[in-house]
C-alpha cells in the first residue's frame, strides 16, 4: 500500500467523474496540439513548396491566384503571357534563373508542366532514375507521382486535357516516362515535368484535329493556360508564367515595378503572397485555439469540481487516514497524485486524439489536393500544451486541497452519526 | 498505560468550560465512561486521542505526554498507538477490506504481516470478506471491520467511542467481548464511553461524568 495505490483507487471508485475529466481535457489538449501543428505544417508545406523561386511573372490578375497556380500548383492560372516577352525580361543582370512554365493538362490528377531544365534547379531536385527530358513526348515525374500512379521508367500515358482527372479529354498522343525525381519535399514531388514543345505540340495537334475543339477552348478559356497556335515560329509561343530566382535582393526592388508599370504582365511575389494568404487563415486557428483554451479551462474546471466533491464527500475518510497516522501532507499527496494523473492520462490521450484526427486530415488533403504533408510530432508544441495542463492542474489541485488544510478532524469524526 | 491531569476544553465561541476528572489507567486496565450526550464524553476521547489540544493539562500515554510532542510527531505516535472505534464504523469507501489494513499499516508504518491480518480476519469471523468493498458489507461485518482496524497495528490504548449504541443486545455482547478480548490480547488499554447501560456489569472501573 503507499500513497499512489490509494489515489488510483480512488479515481477508479469514481469512474464516472475520472472518465469525464479525463475526457474532456484529452478533447483540448488534443484540439491544441492539432489546430497547433496543423497549421506549422501547412505553413511549412508552403514555404518549402515556394522553392527559390522570388518572382513569379505571369498575365495580370490576382497576385495570390498567379501564385497559387504558377508556384504552389493548386489553382488556375490568370492566364498566358508571350514567351518573346518573358525571353526578354530573362536578360536583365538581376536575375540568375528564369524558368518558362506552361501547363493545362493533367494526367490522374497530377499536372503536367512544360518547362526547361532549370526548372528542377528551383527546388533543388536531382534524378533518381533515368534521365532528363531530351525531346517532345518524354516526362520525368516527381516522387509521389511515381509512387502513387506505380509508374516506372518506359511506362507511357495519355493526359487529359484541364486539372481534373477525366475520360472526356484525353490527348491522342502518349507521353512516356524517362525518369524520376527524388524526393524533395516540394512541389515538384507532384509534378509531371516535360518540355514546352510537348505542351505545345500537344495543344497544337489537336487544334488541326476537331471543329468541336473550338467550343472546347473557349468553355475552358479562362482557367486554361495554353492557346492554340497554328505556327510553330517562337514570336507567336505563349507560356503560362515565368519562376524567377534573383542573383541579389537588387532585383526584388526594381523588376516587379519595372513589370507591373510598363507591361501587360503582372509580377508577384510568393513569399508576400503566401503570407498574406495566412493572414486570412490565421484568423480561423485563432478562433479554434481560442475554442479549445475555453474548453482547456472548463475541463480543468471540471477537475477541481471533481476533487474538491472528492475531498468534501469523503471528509471522513480523510479524517479517517489523519487517525491511522497520515500527515496532512499525505492526504494533499492523495488528492494532487489524483489531479496529476488524471492530466497525465488526458494527455497522452489528447497527443494520440491530435495524430489521429491530423492523420485523417492529411490523408484527406492528399486525396483531394495531391499534397503529401509530413506528420511531423512537434515536441515544441506538446510541452507547450502540457505545460498549459499542468498549470492548470496545479491551480485546480491547489484549490481543491483547501478544506484538508483546515479540515477538524474532531469535528468531522464527531459529526459521524 | 494511560494518564489525564486536570484536562479542560473550551470549544472555540462557546461558553461551556470542560474540566474532566483525571483518568489513570495502569497496565491491561480498562474503564467504561459513562454520561449523558452532551457532557463532553467525545471531547473527553478526542482529547486522549491527541486529536484535539486541550486549554490545560496533559494527557500521557505509554509516558509519552501528547502535550510535548510537535503536530507530525503527533499524528505518528497517535497513529501507531491508538486505535480507534466508532459508532458507526467507518472504513475509507474507496478501498476493499483488504486494502483498508493494508492503509491501516501502512500510514503508521508498520510492517504488513498477512498472517497476523488473517488470523484477526478469521477471530472477528470476517475472513471471507477480505477482497469485499465496504459498500457490500453488512452492518455487523462494518463493525468487526472497524474492531480489526483499530488493533491490526497492536496499539497501546483502544478508545471507542459508542460502539454499541445502535446494536441490538445480542450484538452489544459480541462486539463488547471482541473488544475486551482483542485488549487482552493486546496488552492494550481499553477506554469506552457510552450512555448504554447494558455495557456497565462487563467493566471494573466505571468513571460517571
């Protein structure tokens, strides 16, 4: 028997109440260290999606859209722009890489994107398979594209037309893989990278093929990236943007004024972009974080109602122990060890209730948005939260220990009929 | 071995001044106390109990004066030498039979001897319940539960406190014989208060307050 056996007994004598407790407060640890780590990740995700790329050039429209589209591949593009201009902002000494990006087409989900070579230098991925693209027709995949469609070097496809993976729009000719990114991390881990000409070609041939591919163009006009073109000459070539990585931060301040001033092209930056975009997300976590405090603080309400019922009802139990030749100092042991574990137990419960529901989510965020987002266990985060409980615990336990401190037990064992 | 000296207790914002005649109990002695409710016959054990500090005098036990010993040093020679009985009696609810003598020894750090505890289990004819939760006792198991926590650490002195005021004359005897007779075993003082007259012929020494 020691002073652990008795506190556990008694929190199993009350099952009801310890369950309710525990509960409860495993609910808003978990809700903390979820909404917490939910939003670490996504902000991570989208600043290491970013790469280097510090400008994105592309048709005018919104700033965000172009970047959502251009950089973190989740939305539609503003536009096109002609390739001859952004050929011709790629000379300025400023800048160190200019990639050309063109895309439209999807294969099971996954973009396909039209570009040089550079375009893997932006996210710093190298080959772990075959090798580069070397004429039209060919892919080199991402990571997780070739892990989740299981295609392997020589395997070839058909894309379908737009960002949604359908039977409708299928191109006629088959694009085949020569190699396989390694894992980066970054958006190109989803991408289906091909040259321009393969974009090009693809949109170009079908323009000779149907009348109906007419009506087809303009339904999708806007969201749609590429136009068709009857000359192959290079003047007439469109691109949907152009990534720009600069040599110093010079750059940052003169070309996107220069751009925005004097072109029909719009310049934005994603790191601006992004963190704007959070701005208005940011508001949601508050408002969840601030919900599971509130419930943080009810549940540990709930505690100290739980013992002080304990300490009060069981009085003469209490008083009891005190005759047996337990200290005051062993029944406040009692009743802390009884808060403590029970704040123990919620959160080791409210970590698994966190990795859970963040699993669900992260799984659903891949089925929809084709983005694998690492379940990364923050311990930051967890000793912040149970740093929080425990707190809140003590002042609960302090409270409740309050009648034993002044408990008569004269008076208590006098009363007993 | 159980000595009071001119014992007085005031409750605190009450009039009445307690003052008790003093008590002097040598070895295997034991002695009814015996009054009308209200005349201080709880006090009057609670003060030999250690469990209230009277406004004078002194109680010693075992020549240990209870006055000279601080708060913790207290609890731990009351703890380990007294036992004590109560009308209704009470075991911590949270806990099985079992669990309770364990505490019992626990808290006035004795060793825990399991067949000295089955050996009194089997005396007070409650062995069988070793495992039981104290809800599921009946009254009389309650009580010799209550007899068997108050001498399992083998105290000096026995105080107790009305044991047979809600018994019926059958189990008035029972429970008195248990107790005198775990007092024998002892080498134990036995103190009882009561206003039950039934309990006076089985005592030598009778004290009328």
């Amino acid at each position: 028997m020691n002073i652990w056996k008795i506190s556990i007994k008694n929190l199993f004598h009350k099952p009801l109440y310890t369950l309710l407790s525990i509960i409860s407060l495993a609910i808003s640890i978990g809700l903390l260290l979820g909404i917490r780590q939910l939003d670490t990740a996504v902000k991570q995700q989208f600043d290491n999606s970013l790469g280097n790329v510090d400008l994105v050039i592309g048709a005018k429209g919104s700033p965000l859209q172009l970047v959502l589209a251009s950089v973190m591949h989740i939305d539609n593009p503003t536009g096109n722009i002609s390739y001859q201009e952004a050929k011709k902002i790629s000379k300025n000494p400023l800048i160190k890489t200019a990639v050309p990006i063109s895309y439209g087409d999807n294969y099971k989900g996954y973009r396909i994107v039209g570009t040089t070579e550079q375009f893997a230098t932006l996210y710093e991925a190298a080959l772990d398979k075959g090798q580069l693209v070397q004429k039209p027709m060919e892919v080199v995949l991402g990571y997780t594209v070739a892990q989740q469609l299981n295609l392997k070097i020589g395997d070839t496809f058909l894309s379908s037309h737009g960002f949604v993976d359908n039977d409708m729009d299928v191109h006629s000719d088959p694009l085949t893989v020569v190699g396989i990114y390694k894992p980066t991390q970054k958006v190109i881990d989803r991408l289906i990278v091909t040259n321009l000409e393969s974009i090009w070609e693809a949109h170009d041939h079908e323009n000779h093929e149907g009348l109906n591919e007419h009506d087809d163009h303009e339904e999708h006009e806007d969201h749609e990236s590429h136009k068709s073109h009857n000359e192959h000459a290079d003047e007439d070539k469109e691109i949907t943007s152009l990534l720009i990585a600069f040599k110093s931060p010079m750059g940052l301040l003169t070309i996107p004024r220069q751009i925005n001033d004097k072109t029909s092209m719009q310049a934005a930056l994603p790191k601006y972009e992004v963190e704007r975009l959070f701005q208005f997300t940011g508001i949601g976590v508050k408002v969840i974080s601030w919900i599971a405090y509130i419930i943080l603080i009810i549940s540990c309400i709930t505690i100290f109602i739980s013992l002080f019922k304990m300490v009060k009802e069981r009085a003469f139990d209490l008083a009891l122990l005190r005759t047996y030749g337990a200290s005051n100092f062993q029944l406040i042991k009692i009743v802390a060890y009884e808060g403590l574990l029970i704040g123990l137990l919620a959160t080791v419960l409210g970590v698994i209730i966190s990795q859970s529901g963040l699993f669900f989510v992260y799984r659903m965020i891949k089925e929809e948005y084709k983005q694998t987002i690492l379940q990364n266990l923050s311990y930051i985060d967890i000793l912040q939260t149970s740093l929080w409980v425990f707190v809140m615990i003590v002042v609960a336990i302090t409270l409740s220990i309050l009648p034993i401190i002044s408990m008569n037990v004269s008076k208590i064992l006098s009363n007993e009929k | 071995m159980i000595h009071t000296e001119n014992l007085t207790f005031k409750y605190h914002q009450k009039e009445t001044v307690f003052q008790f005649p003093d008590i002097d109990l040598n070895q295997s002695e034991n002695l009814l106390i015996l009054g009308k409710s209200g005349i201080g016959k709880t006090t009057l054990l609670h003060l030999m109990a250690g469990l209230l500090k009277p406004n004078s005098g002194t109680v010693t036990i075992a020549d240990v004066s209870l006055q000279s010993l601080n708060s913790k040093q207290l609890d731990k020679f009351t703890g380990k030498n007294i036992g004590l009985v109560f009308q209704k009696n009470y075991a911590v609810r949270s806990l099985n039979v079992m669990e309770n003598i364990q505490a019992r020894l626990f808290f006035c750090k004795k060793k825990v001897d399991n067949s000295a505890i089955t050996n009194l289990l089997q005396q007070l004819n409650i062995e069988n319940c070793k495992s039981k939760k104290i809800n599921e006792l009946s009254e009389g198991q309650l009580q010799r539960l209550g007899i068997a926590l108050s001498v399992i650490h083998e105290p000096k002195l026995i105080l107790a406190d009305e044991p047979t005021a809600s018994l019926d004359d059958k189990n008035c005897q029972a429970v008195m014989s248990l107790l005198l007779d775990q007092a024998k075993k002892n080498i134990a003082n036995l103190v009882v208060i009561t206003h039950d007259q039934r309990v006076k012929p089985l005592f030598q020494n009778i004290l009328e307050l």
